[in-house]
C-alpha cells in the first residue's frame, strides 16, 4: 500500500498540485518596470518620460474623461513617482550618500508643515476644493520629496543664487500670494498665513525651493477659472 501511495509518477503529480494551490500568482503585485494594465501597458520609466498633464489626456482618453478616471490617472503617475522617489532613497542609503537621520528629520518637520497647509488651503477657497483638485495638489506635493533626494544624488548643496529673471518671479509669486490670502474671510487668511509660515518655521529652505512652494500654495489657493492657474510643474 505504501508502494502504491508514493509511487514515483503520484509523487509528482502531489506536488504539482501542491506548488499550485499555494502558489500567489493571483496575489502578487505589478512590479513598476512591468507594463500592467492601469498603466496601458506603459511601464512607470516610459510614464515619467511625459508630464502628468500629458499622461492625464492619455489616460482619459482611453478610459472616457470623467472625474473618476482623471483622478486614476493622477494615482497611477502618483504611484511611479513615490516608486521613484523611493527608489533614490534606498541608493543613496546604501551608497551612504543619502541625507543623515537629523537631515531626514528637518525636512520630514518641512513636509509636514506642508501638507498641513494644503489641507487648510484646499478647505478654504469657497467652493472648497472638488476631487480632481485634491488629487492633483497631493501630485503636486510630492515633488518637494523627490527634489530632496536629488540634492544628494547630484551633489547639490550649494546652489547659485537666483537670476534677476528668477528673482523677479519670486517676487511676483510672493505677492500673488498675499493676493490670494487677501480674498479671503479674515479668520481663514490669519489661519492660513500661519500655517504657510510653519513650513519655513526650521529655516535652511533654498531659494528655488522657496520659489516653489509659493507657486503651490497659489495653486492652492487659486480658483480654476484664474488667469494663472496651474497644473503640476512635471
């Protein structure tokens, strides 16, 4: 009887049929550098090769131009661009050339204070900010993080300083801002005009990177129908 239960050829077959049922195929996740369907067979490198502003119409166009499938789009490109972002990360760490713990720490204290601005911001405009509006903005916000570690991948801790061009759309950007926060009920403005502050609150904050910033609390705060609206910078 024992001959017959593990004859050679039943062996085989047994595991066959165990190496299938506990197989995780069905389970498993599509690696970024794969094609996979919610990215039209694109893999993530090809998807970050177009701006997200290129990839939504491509998108849509595809999947009909509704608010839901605008809003898959910018998570799909979301999720190449953190696989990105984290992808750096762990280079550099292992290269030991990425930033040190208190460096992660003062830019972790920046982020905050800056996704902390973006939910008063997108809550303050009246009407208040739709879905699609919600999504691009934490797209947009996730530039802040990528720039981070790109300083360290390109060595980059000393930049010039801005050209007079450069220094006069700062300029601007600032006092677009304060326009901005002007249009709004007094208690929001000084609540927001609070909040901005903090983001800076650790100093150490570039120029170009401050440029930014303004020009997403802007984005922020604009309406859609405004002269200088804007999508996500990439």
């Amino acid at each position: 009887m024992l001959r017959t239960l593990f004859h050679p050829k039943l062996l085989q077959q047994a595991i066959i049929i165990f190496l299938v049922c506990v197989s995780p195929v069905s389970g498993q996740k599509q690696p970024a550098n794969q094609p996979s369907a919610d990215r039209l067979g694109f893999t993530c490198a090809q998807i970050l090769q177009i701006t997200s502003t290129d990839w939504v119409k491509k998108f849509t166009a595809a999947n009909r131009a509704t608010s839901d499938s605008t809003i898959r789009a910018i998570n799909v490109y979301g999720k190449c661009y953190d696989a990105r972002t984290s992808r750096l990360a762990a280079t550099l760490g292992k290269s030991g050339e990425g930033p040190l713990m208190g460096e992660r720490d003062n830019f972790g204290d920046f982020d905050n204070a800056l996704k902390n601005f973006e939910a008063k911001a997108l809550a303050a405009t009246d009407p208040s900010a739709d879905d699609v509006k919600k999504a691009y903005a934490a797209l947009y916000e996730k530039q802040f993080r990528y720039d981070f570690y790109r300083q360290y991948e390109q060595k980059d801790f000393n930049p010039p300083p801005l050209t007079p061009e450069e220094s006069d759309g700062f300029t601007k950007a600032k006092n677009h801002f304060g326009e901005l926060l002007g249009l709004l009920p007094e208690d929001k403005m000084h609540e927001l005009h609070a909040a901005f502050g903090d983001i800076f609150e650790g100093g150490g904050v570039p120029d170009a990177t401050k440029i930014a910033v303004y020009r997403y609390a802007i984005f922020l705060l604009e309406s859609p129908a405004g002269t200088s609206y804007s999508l996500p910078p990439f």
